[in-house]
DNA sequence: TGACAATTAAAACAATTGTTTGAATTATGT
DNA sequence: ACATAATTCAAACAATTGTTTTAATTGTCA
C-alpha cells in the first residue's frame, strides 16, 4: 500500500517533471517538444513520462493544471482591494494584478506563454483551460466593468469594454517579440514600470468609458 | 534556357506550393506542418519542395513573404482616406483596415494565424516580418494618434496609445478562440458586425486620448 | 525529329519521435 | 530480515520526419 510520510518529497520526480515541461512547453510548443528535453532537464529517466503520467499528452494537461494554480495562488485576481471598494479601484487592483501574471519574472514565467501557445495552437487542454480559467477571470472583470458602467454584464457595450481591457493587457503577453523589437522601452522590467503600465491601461480605460456611460442614453 | 512564355501559368507547382503551405503552416504551425501534407494538398509529388525551394524553412520563410504581399495588396493601410482628412476619420480608417485583415475570410485567412504563430514562436523570418511589415503599420498608426494628441510621435504618451489602439485589434487575431468560446456574438460574421467593432475601438480609443488631450499639461 | 534541360515521380535514406519492455534498484510494511 | 510493491534504468521498438537519389516524363529549341 502506499503511504504517505513525506508530502513534501513526495513524488519528487513527478514535482520535477512538471517543472521541467513547463518550460520545455512553452518554449518549443507540444509538438516540438520531446520527451528526452523534458526528463533530461527533470534528471528523469526517459520512461519517466510514461510511468507517472501515461503518455507525454497527459503531462501536458497536468502542466496546464499545474502552472493555473500556482499563478492564482500567487498573484490572485484582485490584489488588495476590499469587496466594497469603488470599481475604479478594483479595475486598477484587476488590471496590475493581470499585468503582474503577464510579466512574471520568477521561475514561473512560463506560464503565461503556455497560455499564449494554446490560444495560436488549441489542444484538448484548451476547453478545461478556458472553462476553469479564463472564463472566471472574465467574469471578474465584467463584474467591475458593469458597475462602473451601470449596465448589466450581460450588455454589448459591457462584453465590448471587457475585450478592450483585457487585450490591452495581454497585448504584451502575445506580442512581445514584437514589442520588445518596435519599442524596448515600453516592456517593464521592474515593478514599478508594471505599475507604471498598470496605470496608463486604467487610465485609458477609464477615460473611455467614462464618456461611454455618458454618451449612452 | 528558360524562356517566360505564359507568366500565368509560370510555376504553376510553386505557386500552389505556396499557398498549399501557408494553409498548413497557418492550422498546425511549422515544425508540426509535414512536407508530405503540403505536396499532398497542392497535388505535388513529395520532392517538389526540395527542387523548389530548396528546403522546407526556405519555403515557410517565402510563405510568410508572400503572404505579407497578398494581404496588404487587398487591404492597404487607410482605406479611402484622403492624407488631409481628419486624424480621427484616419484612425477609424486604419482600425477599420487592420480588423478587415484580421478577420479577412478568403482564401488568405490564414495570413493572419501565420502572423500570430511568428509571435509566439519565433523563427528566423521573424526579424524581417517585424521591419518590413509591423513598424510601417506602427508608424502610420503613431502619426495618425501623434496628431490627435498633439504631441510628437516619439512622446512615451503617443505609444503607450498606439499600443493600446493596436491591442484591442489584434486581440481577436490572438485569442479568437477564448472569444469565440466565451463571447460568440462578439466574433463579427460579416462586414457590417466588422465595421461594428471597428466603429467600437474607434470611439473607446477617442475617448480615451480626448481626455489624454486635456489632461495632459 | 532529336538532343538537352527542366520537371515530376517513386523509392529509399538516415535521423528523430513517443512508447514499451524487462531487469535492476529502492522503498515500505510486517 | 524478508517479501512485496514502487520506482528507476538502459535498451529496443515501430512510426514518422525531412531529405536524397535515380529514373521517368515533359517541354523546348536547333
């Protein structure tokens, strides 16, 4: 029977596979990755794969699983802003917060772009990954977007604004070559700079929707 | 020798080459797009790429090329805008262009996807696609929003705009499948729907920037 | 027509892929 | 300490990859 003595130790090598696909993954994509990258940055074996998750498909969905957990723990929705707080200030809590996934330095920066991989390259993991993830995070934002407009979330003009928002945000997530190439100095690299950033998307925002809950009869 | 007497039929094999791999390229991306589904799809034996184009990276490298030409060629950057027409009758013309592109439906939808896997995974043509197509779109979008600001195309205001304005257009290059999922009457169908959208971006980033304008000393 | 270049065709090549196998090793419970 | 389950390991497997090769076919000009 299996025991469970050490929680942490246990199932090192699996812990370390996943560390080692995440990267492998969102460098090279699924398709280019090979087995023999992941277990060898895993210091695994070359069956590892097969024996903890089956095949290198499952690793893959295990990954993206993985890696949506740990971003939430650490950077969650809304940082610091009471329930009660005016949209404005959620808007810029949520708008940082995202910001803050996008521009992950630690040892997690590979998430965001395994994310960025699924939206160009759909796999099986895609549904789980919008359903369990995207999707609330959406709501999130249509929640704070319908208060500041006054409009229910369920309301075009909301499901526009929303869109607005977000892309402005993961533009950098999607679009980095680019942008690091068209104008470098527009790419954070502290966190002040990502606030920096944070602050001008919310500023934008706001200024345009502002005039929109104006202009609306 | 080779003589040029039917420059319509002139490599007939080579221009179906390329458009047989900017459709395979554009659903499964490089690495994963197979020689043998390429010839296959342009009825072409399996060694025509090897005779044509030398390799298979040549060949993406052309596609991207060829794909760059097509698609500007059909959509220029303003579309009926006279130069002395009003910076804001310009910017709905450029968004309106730019999402023409993107949700282009013709035989050269997949111009766009290709774009979109270029970002995420980065190949040597890269380098080339950013200067001789992104930065012209780029700059022409700064002058125009450099004119409705009033400040100079080099102002760290005028970028961080035209990549808000820009993000909110390719938004739905990069995430159309989350969209799709999650909001799909957001996903225009038609002219008119892209002309709604269009007409969206256009007023939420006026308004935006007009207030820009006025607040900045 | 006949010689020669251009193109197409089928087959085979070497390299790499994910996966499986079966033995060796380690850990665990009594 | 022993028996048993869990895990690791090296080797090999079958399938697929881009490319090359060599012959057949087509087209072109003298």
């Amino acid at each position: 029977m299996k025991v469970v003595p050490d929680p942490e130790n246990q199932d090192a090598t699996r812990n370390q596979l996943l560390e080692a696909a995440g990267e492998v993954f969102a460098e090279v994509g699924f398709r280019n990755a090979t087995v023999r990258a992941i277990c060898q940055r895993a210091g695994a074996n070359i069956a590892a794969i097969n024996y903890h998750f089956g095949d290198k498909e499952t690793l893959y969905i295990e990954v993206l699983r993985y890696a949506h957990g740990k971003a939430l723990e650490k950077h969650p929705l809304l940082l610091d802003v009471p329930e009660t707080a005016a949209p404005e200030k959620k808007l810029r809590a949520f708008i940082h917060s995202l910001l803050l996934r996008v521009f992950e330095k630690g040892s997690h920066s590979w998430h965001g772009r395994l994310m960025s991989r699924e939206m160009i390259e759909p796999t099986v993991a895609l549904d789980a990954l919008i359903e369990e993830r995207i999707r609330p995070t959406h709501t999130a934002l249509a929640t704070i977007i319908s208060e500041i407009l006054k409009r229910p979330a369920s309301d075009d003009c909301v499901i526009l604004c929303v869109s607005s928002v977000f892309s402005q945000c993961v533009f950098y997530n999607h679009c980095r070559p680019a942008v690091v190439k068209l104008f470098p100095k527009l790419v954070p690299h502290d966190a002040a700079s990502i606030e920096n950033l944070a602050a001008h998307i919310t500023k934008f925002s706001l200024a345009a929707m502002k005039d929109f809950s104006a202009n609306i009869k």
